[in-house]
C-alpha cells in the first residue's frame, strides 16, 4: 500500500469509530426537546417564588442578561457565557453567572461525553 492509500484507510476508520461513538448521541430533535425542558426550568425557577428569583431579589439583581448554557451528562450545568448584559455592577453579573451554574436541571438526560449548548435571556425584576 501507499502512504495515500493508508492514509484513506485511517480516516475511513477513524470517522466510522466516531460514527460508533456518536451513536448514543441525541438526535436534533432529541436536544430540541431537551433544551425545550431547560429553558422551562429557568423560567420556573425566575418567577416570583422561584429558587433564581429569590436569590436575585436577595442580591438586588435586575436588569436584561443574554447568556449561554451548555449542559451535560445528567443535565448539569457545565459552563455560562454571559453574551450581553444591561447589569452594571460586576458582583452582580457575577453572581447572576455562580447562581445559574449552580441551578440544577431536574430529569434531563445528556449523553455521557455529549454537551448541548444553547442561548437564554433573562428578564430580571426586583421586588
């Protein structure tokens, strides 16, 4: 054989192992579902007598945030990008970005070694 042709045969063989290994990957329409069920989540826990509402009212959060969540196995919050904000103080921002990554999903089921992304805007209003 030459170089060309093992070099064919190794990246046929590398993309049906990825293949193999993707296939307990959620489909589009899976992760649409389940982003669908986070984004209830947050919303639930952001109104009144929600966990993230009490925690914003006791900080004194307010104010517009666009953020990006990705989440993994088991649903856990892996990392939040703040994309744009009209929050000013800086402890705030910050403590809008510990309180969301510690929030935890309840019955979502991420794929081990899979991560699903996705964008979230907030709307925050003190009492």
């Amino acid at each position: 054989m030459t170089q060309y042709s093992l070099a064919v045969v190794f990246i046929l063989a590398a993309l049906s192992i990825h293949n193999i290994a993707g296939a307990q990957s959620l489909s589009d329409d899976q992760q649409k579902v389940v982003i669908t069920k986070a984004k209830q989540q947050l919303d639930e826990a952001c109104r009144e007598q929600g966990s993230l509402r009490q925690f914003f009212d006791k900080n004194n959060i307010s104010g517009n945030a666009d953020v990006d969540i990705t989440i993994g196995h088991k649903g856990e919050i892996l990392t939040v990008f703040l994309a744009h904000t009209d929050i000013s103080e800086v402890t705030q921002r910050n403590g809008l970005m510990n309180a969301l990554t510690q929030f935890k999903l309840k019955d979502i089921s991420v794929p081990k070694k899979q991560r699903i992304k996705f964008s979230y805007h907030l709307t925050i209003q003190t009492l």
